[in-house]
C-alpha cells in the first residue's frame, strides 16, 4: 500500500476526527442495547483483624455484570440498569483459603477453616441475606459526557458493602467509563473531574480528583479509537451505614463505620469514538480501608477494626455488546 492510499484509508477509518487533528468524544447509548462487563480484580497486601498481627492476603476475583439501556433523551442522556450476574474468587489469608462463588441464586462458600469445624457443610447460609443486596439492580443516569448519577438507593450499596470490601472499592463503582470534556480534544490535552471541596454530611466526608489525558488515537480494525489515561485519588472519611436496617425486631441493629476509604490508581480506557462507547479498563494502583462492625453506640462500633492495606490493585474491565442478556 502506498502512502497516497494510505493516508485516504486512514481518513476514512478515522472520519470522527477533523482535519485540524480534533476529536470529539461522545457516550453514543441506544435505547434496548445490553452490555456484558468481564471484570477481573487481582489484590495483594495484608488484613488486620482487631489486636492481632497483621495477615498476608491475596484475592482474584471476576466480576460479571449487565448494563442495559433502558431509554435515552434527544440530549444523549441515557437510563442505564446495572445488575450484578456473578461473582467468583479465591482469596487466601495467612494460611487459609477461601473460594466462594456468588448468584442471584446461591451463594456457595469453601473456606478452609469452616472445613476443619465441620467437613460435611459446603453451602453457607447464614449471611446471604446482606450479601443479595449486591444483587439489586442499580438505576444510573449517564449524560453524553459520561456524568453519571446513582438513580437507586444508595443505602442499599453501603448495607453491602460491610460484607464485601472488595467490591465496594473495585467491583461496584469502576464500570469503566469516564468523564468526558465538552471541547473537541487534540492528543496532549488533558481535562479534570473532582471535587474543589470535600462533600459532607454529619460526620462524614467525600473527596474525589480525577485527571485525565488524551494519549494517542489509533485504528484497531476499521474503528477509530482513543486511549484515554487517567489518575483517580478517592477518598472516605467517617462514613455510618446500617447493615440489617430491614432485620426482625428479635435480631441486634448493626452498623457498619468506615473510618477511611482511599485509592489512588492510575490507568487507561480504550474508547471507539464511532460507538461512542468504552471497550476495555485497565486500572493500576494502592488502596486502604479500614471499618468496623457494631451495634448503634459508639463504643460498640469501634470494638473490632478490620484493615486493609492493598499494596497492589490490578483491575481489567472489557466491555461486550450484545441484544439480550445471555444466560450465566
């Protein structure tokens, strides 16, 4: 091939862009299209548990979800449904191993030091209770500048996120895409999403900066791409949360008090500016968090502190497109 012929394949393939090199990044959602997310969680640091010394631990999990568009406005901002379809993971604490694949359907846990009380017992009941809240499917708001607004019941996500620490920080919020600027973009130019001050309420804090970079755009078979990069810090401080608000009168109210929450990653997404959609996430980076359990006394909260220091976060997200959601 040429270069003449080249340089007209390349203008055609990449037809979103003007000739002036300016991009123009769009969420393009149509109503009725469904997304499958294959999200792989890889972590590695050490748990604290109480007074007692700290553990090792490592966890990979993946994550399979739904995101179906339910309807979108002459504005391009769209209705979005997340359901939750799957998660399966093996983690391992100090000497212990633990493999637990969860559904809608059944929750079925193997865990190394449940088996030396009682061999016989695989399936664990007593707490699936709070962890089918993951399950409930979220509603979000998506502008076409990818502003997204959590449409459901946030207490429902903070009532699971006591049971599972991993997907509250990796597994629940990272979907993969990001905000987009208003402006046509050249390769170099860079744009932030934060937060000036710190959101609060109560005792609580919010704090989240994201600062993003349009690193190169490609042609990956026909279909003009950007790679966007991205450094995200999020920080949580004092937040309350009830864990069995729904719980019979004869059962302790519990509540979960998360004294800290931060991550810091970095990472890409691939975009297909035609689509106007993300395809794949790679995320980098540390996270902390530490929350204890209690009953509704301040004393009670802060009896047991669990821990976590995550010196390693390795998050892959690729995006399917399909018509209808396949079965698990």
């Amino acid at each position: 091939m040429n270069a003449l012929r080249l340089l007209s394949f390349c203008c055609v393939a990449l037809s979103a862009i003007s000739a002036a090199g300016e991009v123009s990044l769009r969420y393009q959602w149509q109503a009725g299209d469904v997304f499958i997310l294959n999200k792989v969680v890889e972590v590695a640091g050490t748990i604290r548990g109480g007074t007692g010394a700290p553990q090792t631990m490592s966890e990979r999990a993946r994550i399979r979800k739904a995101v179906t568009v339910e309807s979108v406005d002459p504005g391009g901002r769209a209705q979005l449904r997340v359901a939750l379809l799957l998660v399966s993971a093996t983690k391992s604490v100090g000497e212990d191993e633990i493999q637990y694949s969860l559904s809608p359907e059944r929750v079925v846990m193997d865990d190394t030091r449940l088996w030396r009380r009682n061999p016989n017992e695989q399936e664990i009941s007593p707490k699936v209770g709070p962890l089918r809240q993951l399950f409930h499917p979220r509603a979000i708001e998506c502008s076409a500048q990818g502003r997204t607004k959590n449409l459901s019941s946030p207490a429902r996500w903070l009532e699971a996120a006591s049971q599972s620490d991993l997907f509250h920080l990796f597994g629940i919020g990272e979907e993969g895409w990001l905000p987009l600027p208003e402006r046509a973009l050249e390769v170099g130019d860079t744009w932030q999403d934060g937060l000036a001050a710190p959101i609060r309420s109560g005792t609580s804090q919010l704090w989240h900066d994201t600062r993003l970079r349009l690193e190169r755009l490609e042609d990956r078979g026909g279909a003009p791409l950007a790679v966007i990069g991205f450094e995200r810090e999020r920080q949580i401080k004092d937040l309350q949360a009830d864990v069995n608000p729904s719980a019979p009168q004869n059962l302790p109210p519990l509540k979960a008090y998360f004294m800290e929450s931060r991550q810091d990653l970095t990472g890409w997404v691939e975009f297909n500016i035609e689509e106007g959609r993300p395809l794949r996430c790679q995320t980098e980076g540390q996270a902390r968090l530490r929350y204890s359990l209690g009953g509704r006394l301040a004393s009670e909260l802060r009896a047991l502190v669990v821990e976590y220091d995550w010196e390693r976060v390795h998050v892959q997200t690729e995006w399917e497109r399909v018509r209808n959601v396949p079965s698990r």
